[in-house]
C-alpha cells in the first residue's frame, strides 16, 4: 500500500501548530539519542501492542518516521492495519533539518 509522503517543512508547521503527532517507530536507544520534539516512541516491533495505548484517537493525524525512511514505511503500512485513517510517511531523520531534543 501506498503512503502519502510528507515532507520535513510541512511537518514542522503541523506540529507546531498541534495539528499532527510526530511517531518515531525506531529503536528505544535510538529515540533516546535524538528525536523530534514530542514525538511518541513507539518502535516498529511494538506497534501491534501498543499503538492503542500511546494513539488513542484513530483519526489524529500521525507523522512517521525513522533513521533512513524504510521502517517508517513498514510502521505507515501497520498503523494503517490498525485502523488509523490518517498516517504519512515523514521519511528518514536523517533528512530532518529542525532541532531535535533528547
């Protein structure tokens, strides 16, 4: 299945005006060393388990990402399965121009 792709300057604007949410389907050592501000760290093997808990609503608009962007297609495409209607694919960090925290 096809994802939309998003890229890093509409994202930033969606996210600082809280129109989306920041998904970070990488690692946990990974997210610690660095994500994207408010970003909800729900690592590609976890989101069959816990994607519920950490994304209540189904129809919030969900930004994905990775290191490189090839699991965040993989964790688009199991968010997708889920149920979620409004999933985007934001690639890989390392394309990522903004500030990130720790």
């Amino acid at each position: 299945m096809q994802h939309r792709r998003i890229d890093a300057a509409q994202a930033i604007r969606l996210l600082d005006m809280a129109q989306a949410i920041a998904v970070d389907v990488r690692e946990p050592d990974e997210y610690a060393a660095g994500h994207i501000p408010g970003a909800v760290a729900l690592p590609l093997d976890r989101i069959a388990a816990e994607a519920a808990r950490l994304l209540p609503d189904k129809d919030a608009r969900l930004l994905v990402y990775c290191r490189t962007g090839r699991r965040s297609e993989e964790g688009c495409a199991a968010l997708q399965a889920l149920g979620y209607r409004q999933v985007e694919d934001l690639g890989g960090l390392l394309s990522w121009p903004y500030e990130l925290e720790e």
